[in-house]
C-alpha cells in the first residue's frame, strides 16, 4: 500500500479481525499432562429409556433392560451415599458442648445442634431406607432369577455383571459404614440434643432414630443383612456362582478396561464367595468339587491383588472376606496362604516392559498423527484404516489402563503396609500413620518408577486426546462397517441354515438383530434375498452393498445386538436348550470374535470419557480414611505427607537430570483430584483443600525450582571461570573440580502456560522473578562481602561481579531478566545516589587503613601492610552468612577461589588500581580523589602543620655546611650536635612519620590509579579503533625509484576502503535516523576523547596539594641578602634535610627500620611538598645528608662516630638520594618544570658577583 492511501476505520476494523486468525505457534515442549480450562463431554449413554424404539428384540431382553435400568438406577444413588460418607467430616467436633446440667446456655446449644445436624441426620435416615431399598430390590432379581421356571433361563453376561456391580456396592457402604466413627459420633451428639428437646415427639420418629443409631453401631450390618436374607432364597448360590464365574472369565480374558472395572471383578469373588459359604447350606469347597467354582484360579488372582482400592484411600485385603468365610480352610488356598510378597507390591519389575510398551505404542501414534496432521485427503480413509486405528485407539486405552491400574496397586499395597522405623532408618519413631504409609514407604527407585509411569500415562494421554477427531471419526465408521457388514452379510448364511432347517428359535434371533440394527443401502431390506427362504446364492452371488456412515450404534442397540448372539452362543452351565451345538462351529466361532471384540465398544464411543476414566489418578491424593483415624487430631495432613507432593519434591531434592522433565506430571495428580471433588464428589470444601494445597505446593516448587536453576548456572558459571591451570594442579594432586552435570532445565524455562486447576501459569515468568530476586541478591552479597573485609578485596569483588554477569548471561538465553548493569547499580545504591556502596568502602578503607597503615615499596610497586600499625584496628561488619550459590556456586569452587584470591590479599598493587578503576569508573575515582585531597588538606592545615610548627621550633637557628676540611667524621658529629634536640622529639619517628607517609599515600594512590586508568583507556581506545576508521599504517619496504608515501596513501585508501563497513558513524548515518546518527556521533566522540590523550588527573591533584601550602610556616621568611637563606632553618626544605638526617641514620639489629614502618610514602610526601613549594633545587643543593655524602666521597673514611657506623650512614644517605631524584624527576615531569617555554620570566633575576669580605671593606 503507498503512503498516501487513505485506510477507512471500517477497513483497519477488518484488519484488525484478520489478526484473530494468525497462527501463533507456540514452539514451548510438551512435558505436561492433558489439562483443559474448559472440558466439554458428550455422553449418548440413555440407560436403556430407548428401549421401546427397538420392538423388534425379543420381548425378554427388553425386560432385562427395563430391570437393568432400575439396577443403574439403584447403583447410581448408591454411589452418592458412598461419597457421602467417604467425604463425612465430623461436625460435633466444632460444636460447642454442654458441660453441665446447671449450664444456662443449654438449651440454646441444643438447638443450635439440631439446627446444624439436622440436614445431615436427614442424608443418614435417607441411607437405612436405601440400605433396605437396595437389598431388598436385589434379593427380589435373586428370588426371580432363582425361581423353578427361571432357573434354566438365559442371563446374559451384562446382567450378572450388574449384579455384581450391587455386590460391590453393597461391600462398599458396608466398609464405609465401619470405618467412619464420625458419622456415629455426629449421630450421637444429635440424638443427645434433640431428646433433651423432645423433637422426636411421634412414635414413629423416635422408631426410626432408634433403628438408625443401631444400623450405624452395628459393625457390617449391610452384609450380614444381605447374607441372611439370600440364606432364605434356595438356589441363590448357583446364581453367585455364575457371577463369580464371569467374573473370573472377564478377568482371565482382560474383558474390562477401566481399572475400577479390574478391582470391582476381583472383590466380587471374594465378597461373592463369602455369600456362597454358609455355616448350614452352600459351601464353596463343595461347589469347587462339583467344580461350579474354581478356587484355584481365584487363588491366584487374590495373590496377584492381595490389596484393591475399595474406595478413595481406602483399601482392603479381599482374601479377609474368604478367611472370615464359616467354613474357611487355608489348604485350598495355598497362593494366598504363602509368605511372598505380592507382585503388585513390586512396579520396578515391570518397568522395563512398561517402557518398551510405551516406545512401540508412541512410534505408532506418531507415524498415525503426522500423517493426519500433515497429509490432505482427497478421499477418505479405507476400511483397513479405519480398523487399524480403532485397534490403536484401544490398544492406547488398554495400556493407558494397564498402567494406571499398576500404579494404584502399588498404592494400595503400600498403604496397607506402612513402614516403621526398623524396616526404614528414614523412618522417624513418631511418626503418624499416613506418614509411615506414604512419605517414609517408597524407597528412592520406586519413587522414581511412580513419576516415570505417571509420566508415561499423562503423556500419552494427551496425545491421544489430540488425536481425538482423527480417533472418533475411524471408530463410528469401523464400527459401522463392522456391524454391518456382519448384519447383512455374515448373518445370511446362519440364517439360511435356520430357514432351511426350520429352526425358528435360531431364525428368530437372527432376524431381531438384523432388524435391531441394520441400516440398509436404500432404506429398505432387499426382498429377493434367497437367504430368507433358505435357498442358495445364485452362481454370479447375491451382491449387498453396505453404506459407509460416520455413525456408530446406541447404547441401547448395542446391549439387545450383544445379549441377542450371546444367547446364540452362550454354553455357561445351569442353560438349557443351547443352541450353540445346533449352529455350525464356523458360525459360532465368528459370533464369539464379534462379541468379544463388541464388548469394547461401548468405550470407544465413549472415547474421550474412557481415556479420562483410564488415567484417573485423583485418588493418589485422597486421604479422608486416614484423616478420620487421626480422631480429630488432624484437619488436614501436610504437604509433606502428599503424593502428589513428594514425588515432586523427591525430583527437586535429587536433582536427576533424566527425571526433570517429567516434574510437572506429579503436579496434574491435583487436577485429576480437583476434577474428581467437583465433578464425582461434588464437594466444594475437598475442591477448596486441594486448590490450598496447590498453592502452597506450587509456591515451594517455583521457589525449590527456580533456587535450584540459579545454583546449577552459579555453578556452571563458577566452573568456567576457575582458572585451568589451577584445575589441572588439583586434578594432579588428587582434588577433582568437576563441572555441573548437565541438566534439563531449558525445557522447563520454556514452560509459558502451564495449566493448573484451570489457571494457565507462566512459569518462566515466575522463575524469571525468584532468579532477579536471587541474582539481585548474589550481587548485594559480593559487595557486602567486600565491605566485610580491607581494600583488597576488591580484586575477588570484581571476580563475583564477573561470575554473576555471567551468570545473567546464561540465564538470559531463556529468561527475561533485568538488566544486569541496573541490577549492579541497585546492588551498589548506586541508582540516584553520585556514588554507591562499592566507591564508599574504597574511600573508607583508604582512609581509615590504606593511608596510615600500608607501606609502599617502588622496586614491587606495591603497597605492604606495616610491621607496626599506629593505628586502631578498624571495625567492619560481619560478612554474610549466605548460601554457596550466593558467592561461586558450591563448597569446592568458594575454598578454590578463595585461595586464588588470598594471593592478592597480601598487597595492594597494579592488579587492585586496574580493578578500582573498572569498577569505580571515572565518578567513583573522581569522588575518591576528591576525598583524599580533603583529607590530605585537613593534614596540611591541620596536623601537619602542627608538628612543622613545632619542629622548626625544634630546629637550630642555624645549620651550616662545614668544609671539607673537617672530614665526613667531623660533619656527622657537627650534624648529630646540632640537630640533637630535633633528633630526641618523642613524636618524631612515629606521629611525625606516620602524618607524612599518609599524605604520601594519598600521592601515591593518585599516581597510581591514574597509570592504571590510563591502561584500561588504551585498551578501550584498542578495541575500538576498527569501528572509528582508525587502521594501523601498513609497512612499506623501500624500493628503487618509488615515492613510499604516495604508495603508502595508496594502500591506506583500499584499507578505508576494506573496512569501510565496520565504521559505526558511517553506517548509522546511512541506514538510521538522525537521532541515532546523533547518537553514534556523541559515543564516538565519548570513545575518542579520553583522560590519556593528554590530559592528566595527577597533575591537577598536585595543583590542588599547592594550593592549601598558603601558610607563611610552609615558605618561611624572605632571605636577608633578597636571594636565598644558606644557613638559616627558617624553609620547608630545612627541615625535611633534618627529618632525612634522622631516618639515615642506622638503626639497632632488632628494631623497625624506616621503610618497613613507613614505606617510601614518607619520602613521597616530603619531595612533593618540596616541589610545590619551589625548594627541590635548594634542597638538592643544601641538604646536611647530602653535604655529609659529598665530603665522605673524597675522604672515604669508615669510622665510628658515637657509636653510628659512617658507612651505613653514607649508604642509606645514598639510596634515599637516589630515591629523591626518581620522586622529583616524576613530579617535574607531571608540572613540566623542565619546559623552558613554560618556565616564568619573572624568576630570572641578576646579582653582582660576589666578592671576598676583605675586598669589600677595601673598598
């Protein structure tokens, strides 16, 4: 579009639209668990109301399904009773109780229990109707089913299993009816009240409270009521007998896929056997003779699951209904009987297998979803498609189930057999119940195996969840084709053999489930088929075309289709009449494989609420039967005793780079729970305890996750750092410094909404924050632990900053962190303030330490601590207590880098000037130096000034320069007597000394952090030489008649020309705007102009130093003769010549000399005073010390004079003079006094010649 177009609002409106429909993809790796904010779930499940649709069934069947309806009816309520007492929390506990008779709020506390319990005791009367609702509706089935004329009736597979459905439920609300001592306690503080209050006024009521009081004491007066009055029903234990038995045939034959459906099979045989045995009348060892049962084959499935859930958290044992049996004999079941552990307590066995299951299913899922992601069909799948993803699509369940179900008998078992102290060390001797099952009973490769299988369902889940669309749509097609293709085309022959036989009850069947659910081509039945009249296919065959739809049967017509053929086929013992044998073993055969393969249908077409039900996990959380032992001790247990929690935690405290990609699975067993509180419990309060659990949980894993992610890079940064050299020599003494093993946290840094309890979190962001927090405080530790300690700390200082930067710089390839510069100034207070903590220690330790108490030494260029501080030592604040992570990383890398950096903290050198200069940079240098020129001021006018004064009132008059003719001996005596009352001040060697070396140590450190300034500019200015144009001039060889410079302008041209494309100002102004040209132009003007492309901070220092010698004290009086003083004592320099004169002289075997105490420092400042106040020339030239070594060099004597050896004094006079001039030439050098075009005419003055007294008076 041209700039000039005009866009009308309505047309940026539609653009604006257009940006919904952008693809964004999110390129973040899927390691978490199906969780959707919003579930929507079909479900075509009628409870057979259809039922009168389909008049073509045999009246029977649809009599079953009217019964069965009612009987889902009945398990449905019972269902809501299981959860109401499964999720009873004891309500008497909190309210208030009656003390006394005599209390007078009695009645008023009765009332308000009625009123609270009120509700409650209506849901438990409403349970004893059901009780006996349920129990007498299933005795009547039984009584029916067990009558005379019904005895050899055909009971079709899905009614037995309904009824075994009962017999669980029934086992169900009997043990939760046992085990909550709550509801009987809550029952009891009610029925207290409300006969105080006489609310149970009518007989009937108090009946009924009676009645429901011994119902809820009565310890299993559900089964033992249902037991007594099947005891009344002859030839109840036959129908049992079938139900356990196509419970053992579903079992052997993995005729179930949900896991519930795997336990619910297993504790029917047992419940249904204890109902079988009779102390009088039927008794399971005699029906396993007369092999109506087979005990064997239960054996080992009761060893197989000695533990199932029974409900939530609660578990039981189904072999104890058997041992409670009257007639139990343990050498019929030798499986159970035995002392080996159950397999269902071992998961790592079966570990392995499970991993290559998952490999081969996910490679087969994968190949099935890229193509249906990538691939456009023209035309749609073929039959053999569609029936190889249905059996993909139910392989996925079967495993997803088989797993699932492995993981809750893991839990089952490990619940019902806690650990205690002996068995696990771990294990504390207090510790609770629920602990000892949960926390302390998984050893670390179980906990290991639980995350690693959870992990393999929740990620399978999901992948079969997208593959939803792709799943359904080749399953109702297969699913029609099968069926109709088996209506309309195998049937035909099963039917012409009836017809042709006259076998109506087969011909019958047959045509019911033809007509049930066949879905002709045109809508009609072809009336020629010469299958209906028993006649043969004519030679060229009798074609039938089945349609292709995208539809699969009811549930309704599925059930009459499966119980109809199943009737055909159906051999159980007690049936009459089969009319299997009557049927061609072929046929039967084919009738058998569709039922059986049928039987899943059902959960295919419930596809996505089976893939649900087969990964739910929700009650790994559950925990309200242990809650309920605890007796009101606990309201709730700690995270540290969840599941879901310590599988978490357990990934978090190993550490195991192989499992923490599969960290966020254990969180979504919360989703599974929440999920399962609203939409099966529906309780609000257990939904509200997960959610705070949650976020408590997920509080300590972003915080447990993000310490960890910054300690690992902390030490992964550490570790790059460390010298190699340094590695290399531990490594060959034996001390290993190993780098982190490399872990998975990238992919969990790229999580950027994971979904919990239908929040979508972002947890790159949160750990981005809790890493700022953590590096922002990393940052303020190293400074804090520079402040704990002197100025030489400032060298691992600027160690710790690097280790953080970089540090940032890792952590920033995946998080948004701050930046790191702002950080640091933060850190350093640093962000309004002129100066920060950094800058403010530094002049802290330089005044208060490195002025008084360190020594310089030119030959090192090295400031040493002094032998004999004259000063108090210096207070600092502890250094902080911080973790490992918070200084190098580990405990391995803080000694190794610790003793590389004790090397420096010996000295102050080259080393720590560059460092202040990095980190101060020039405001910081700026305010340090700033500060030193005040304190070497408030020396100057202070006590500096103090002591000259005093000592030139110490001083001689006079002090000559004795000829040559007195010797050097006869010099040192005339000095040592001159000077004696100057060399006995007390304050001298040390007050005297120590004012001075700190005023030369404040010189000396601004010399020295210019030269080092002066290093890091040239650096800066090197590195940025190839983006200003500045190119090194080439070599050019000379050559015979060639001009070099027009062929060195020659070559620098294709060299500007080369590197034309690195100039930034060039390129800015070229391809930026003018602000950014702007810009650039200021930061290579900024980059240019540097302190050491001419000007100089020592010089203006020195300048400043001269201006505060304004005291007349520092001059001295104006010379008599108008040219200078040669005798008199009354200058500067005079009495430095003294101060010098005292430190040459030689000291004792066993004292301090003078540079050990006071270092060079002391000379510096004497020489810089010198200078600045104009002496240097008279000092050179009327100095005692240096008078004595003029005179001593022509007589070269070695005496002793008063005990002071003549040479050591010429010695020391030697080398300080030698020092002198390396001090002033540096000084003159920086005042350029040596610029004779400088140099003020004003100084040049002319005398008359001198001449000897005698001739003056002469003349």
């Amino acid at each position: 579009m041209a700039s000039g177009d005009k866009v009308t609002l309505t047309n940026a409106l539609e653009n604006v639209d257009v940006l919904d429909d952008l693809p964004l993809p999110d390129q973040q790796p899927c390691i978490e668990a199906l969780s959707l904010s919003v579930h929507y779930r079909a479900d075509f499940d009628t409870n057979f109301e259809d039922k009168n649709a389909f008049v073509t069934s045999q009246a029977k069947y649809t009599e079953q399904a009217t019964v069965q309806a009612d009987l889902n009816l009945i398990l449905e309520e019972g269902q809501e009773y299981a959860v109401m007492l499964y999720t009873w929390r004891c309500c008497s506990r909190a309210i208030p109780q009656v003390k006394s008779n005599e209390q007078p709020n009695r009645t008023e506390i009765y009332q308000k229990t009625v009123e609270v319990l009120q509700p409650h005791v209506n849901k438990l009367m409403d349970f004893m109707f059901f009780q006996k609702k349920a129990i007498d509706l299933f005795c009547d089935e039984v009584r029916r089913l067990c009558h005379r004329e019904k005895r050899t009736d055909f009971v079709s597979e899905a009614y037995l299993l309904t009824l075994g459905k009962l017999i669980n439920m029934f086992a169900e609300l009997d043990e939760l009816k046992n085990m909550k001592a709550s509801v009987r306690n809550d029952y009891s503080a009610y029925r207290r009240a409300a006969q105080f209050l006489k609310v149970m006024a009518d007989q009937q009521a108090m009946q009924n409270s009676q009645n429901l009081s011994m119902n809820l004491a009565t310890q299993n007066k559900i089964r033992d009521t249902l037991k007594s009055m099947l005891a009344e029903i002859q030839g109840y234990d036959d129908l049992l007998a079938d139900v356990v038995n196509i419970c053992l045939a579903m079992y052997e034959r993995d005729m179930y896929l949900e896991p519930a459906e795997k336990h619910m099979l297993v504790k029917v045989m047992a419940f249904g056997l204890f109902m079988m045995d009779m102390e009088k009348g039927p008794n399971i060892y005699r029906m396993n003779e007369k092999k109506k049962i087979n005990l064997a084959k239960i054996d080992k499935i009761l060893k197989q699951l000695e533990m199932v859930p029974l409900y939530g958290d609660m578990m039981i044992a189904p072999y104890n209904y058997i041992k409670n049996g009257p007639n139990f004999d343990p050498s019929k079941w030798p499986a159970c009987e035995s002392s080996q552990p159950s397999p269902q307590s071992n998961l790592l066995g079966s570990l392995e297998l499970i991993r290559d299951r998952h490999m081969e299913y996910i490679s087969q899922l994968a190949r099935q979803s890229n193509e249906a992601n990538t691939t456009m069909r023209e035309a749609p799948r073929s039959d053999q498609e569609n029936r190889q993803l249905t059996e993909l699509a139910l392989k996925g369940l079967r495993l997803l189930s088989r797993w699932t179900q492995q993981v809750m008998e893991l839990y089952s078992w490990k619940l019902m057999n806690p650990t205690d102290p002996h068995a696990n060390k771990e294990c504390p001797e207090k510790a609770e119940e629920y602990e000892r099952a949960t926390r302390y009973n998984y050893s670390t490769e179980e906990k290991f195996a639980l995350i690693e299988v959870i992990a393999m369902i929740k990620g399978l889940q999901l992948l079969m969840s997208r593959m939803e669309a792709v799943f359904m749509d080749a399953i109702r097609r297969h699913i029609y084709t099968e069926l109709q293709e088996f209506v309309q085309k195998f049937l035909r022959e099963p039917l012409r053999k009836a017809t042709k036989k006259r076998n109506d009850f087969i011909r019958v069947i047959i045509m019911s489930v033809r007509d049930t659910c066949v879905d002709w081509l045109r809508g009609t039945e072809p009336v020629d088929d010469p299958a209906l009249i028993g006649k043969k296919d004519p030679s060229d065959g009798f074609n039938i075309k089945v349609p292709h739809r995208n539809v699969g049967p009811s549930s309704t017509q599925l059930y009459i289709v499966r119980t109809m053929l199943e009737s055909l086929i159906d051999e159980r013992a007690g049936v009459k009449k089969s009319m299997r044998k009557e049927m061609d073993e072929g046929h039967v055969a084919v009738i058998e494989e569709f039922h059986r393969r049928s039987f899943f249908w059902g959960y295919l077409l419930n596809f996505n609420a089976s893939l649900f039900n087969c990964c739910d996990l929700s009650q790994l959380w559950y925990r309200e039967f242990f809650l309920e032992l605890t007796m009101g001790k606990r309201i709730q247990f700690p995270i540290e005793m969840s599941m879901p929690w310590i599988l978490t935690d357990h990934i978090l405290e190993t550490k195991d780079p192989s499992m923490m990609e599969f960290i966020l699975y254990p969180l979504d067993l919360y989703n599974d729970s929440a999920q399962y509180a609203l939409m099966r419990f529906r309780k609000q309060f257990l939904y509200d305890e997960v959610e705070a659990e949650v976020n408590l949980c997920f509080d300590q894993f972003v915080f447990k996750l993000s310490d960890q992610i910054f300690a690992y890079y902390k030490h992964l940064a550490g570790s790059i750092m460390l010298d190699k050299r340094f590695r290399a020599e531990c490594m060959s003494a034996g001390e290993k410094i190993s780098y982190p093993v490399a872990n998975r946290y990238q992919t969990l840094l790229k999580q950027r909404h994971v979904q919990l309890l239908g929040r979508s979190i972002d947890l790159n962001r949160l750990i981005s924050q809790f890493v700022n927090a953590a590096l922002q405080k990393s940052i303020d530790v190293a400074i804090s632990r520079f402040e704990a300690g002197d100025i030489t700390g400032i060298i691992e200082l600027e160690g710790l900053l690097e280790v953080n930067r970089l540090t940032h710089k890792l952590m920033g390839e995946y998080l948004l962190l701050n930046d790191f510069d702002a950080m640091l100034k933060e850190a350093n207070h640093n962000v309004s303030a002129p100066y920060g903590r950094i800058t403010l220690h530094v002049f802290w330790e330089l005044n208060m330490d490195f002025l008084p108490n360190y020594c310089y030494n030119a030959a090192t260029n090295r400031f040493v601590k002094t032998k004999l501080t004259f000063e108090k030592d210096q207070k600092r604040d502890k250094p902080p207590n911080a973790s490992v992570h918070y200084v190098w990383g580990t405990r391995r890398l803080n000694h190794s880098f610790t003793t590389i950096y004790s090397l420096y903290s010996g000295f102050i050198g080259a080393p720590h000037f560059r460092t202040i200069c990095r980190l101060l940079g020039y405001q910081g240098i700026a305010v340090v130096i700033e500060e030193l020129l005040k304190t070497v001021e408030s020396f100057l006018t202070g006590t500096a000034h103090d002591y000259v004064a005093t000592l030139m009132r110490v001083m001689p008059d006079q002090c000559k320069l004795l000829r040559f003719d007195y010797g050097s001996p006869g010099v040192l005596h005339y000095y040592q007597a001159t000077l004696a009352d100057f060399i006995q001040y007390p304050d001298l060697r040390t007050e005297v000394f120590q004012t001075f070396k700190s005023i030369g140590n404040a010189v000396l450190f601004c010399l020295l952090v210019e030269q080092a300034l002066t290093q890091e500019e040239v650096y800066d200015l090197k590195h940025a030489a190839p983006f200003q144009n500045m190119i090194p001039k080439p070599y050019i060889p000379p050559k015979e008649g060639k001009d070099r410079e027009a062929e060195a302008k020659q070559v620098m041209k294709q060299l500007e020309k080369k590197y034309a494309a690195l100039k930034v100002v060039h390129v800015i102004e070229k391809l930026g705007n003018k602000t950014q040209a702007l810009i650039a132009k200021d930061g290579d003007l900024l980059t240019r102009e540097r302190l050491c492309c001419g000007l100089s901070i020592f010089e203006i220092v020195l300048k400043r130093i001269e201006s505060f010698l304004t005291d007349p004290l520092w001059h001295g009086e104006p010379p008599a003769n108008g040219v200078m003083n040669i005798d008199k004592c009354n200058e500067f320099h005079r009495l430095w010549s003294a101060i010098q004169f005292v430190y040459c002289i030689p000291i004792g075997d066993n004292e301090f000399t003078v540079e050990e105490l006071f270092g060079e420092g002391l000379n510096w400042a004497g020489c810089v005073l010198i200078t600045l106040l104009g002496q240097q020339r008279r000092f050179e030239a009327l100095d005692f010390c240096y008078h004595l070594l003029k005179v001593n060099r022509v007589d070269m004597k070695e005496e002793n004079v008063k005990g002071i050896q003549l040479k050591k004094v010429v010695d020391r006079i030697r080398k300080f003079q030698i020092l002198n001039n390396q001090i002033f030439s540096v000084l003159n050098k920086y005042l350029r006094t040596g610029d004779s075009e400088v140099m003020p005419t004003e100084h040049v003055r002319c005398f008359p010649p001198p001449i000897h007294q005698s001739m003056a008076t002469a003349i």
